[in-house]
C-alpha cells in the first residue's frame, strides 16, 4: 500500500508510530521497528491506524487515546 502512495507522492514521508521504539510484533507474526514512539511527537499532515482482531485491546490503551488527542 505504501508503495503505490509513493507512486502518486514521491515525497510522502512514511513512518510508523510505536509506544516506544522496541520492536513489535504484529497479529501476523511480522516485527516492525517504530521510527518514533509516542512522546516524540513527530509532526504529521495525517495518519493511520491500522485495524485488525489485534486492535481490540487497544480500544483501552489510554496512552494511545492521549497521543491521537
């Protein structure tokens, strides 16, 4: 999906956002490095929050409630 947004943006900067920049493991199995944790506060035009089973408990994450604020 990335990718084919740099297709039609070639300056769009990707990164992902972690609760810190540990490596994570996803619902899938894939671990990914975050570029920045939550309280570095990068500056974004816009952002997405990827869904799936594995988003449930984060409907409680406080932390990440006060980062999206």
């Amino acid at each position: 999906m990335f990718s084919v947004a740099r297709r039609f943006d070639p300056e769009l900067h990707i990164f992902l956002i972690g609760k810190t920049l540990r490596p994570t493991q996803t619902q899938a199995g894939f671990t990914v490095l975050p570029n920045y944790g939550f309280s570095d506060h990068p500056s974004m035009d816009a952002f997405l929050i990827p869904g799936g089973f594995g988003t449930r408990q984060e409907l409680h994450n406080g932390n990440l409630h006060h980062f999206i604020h």
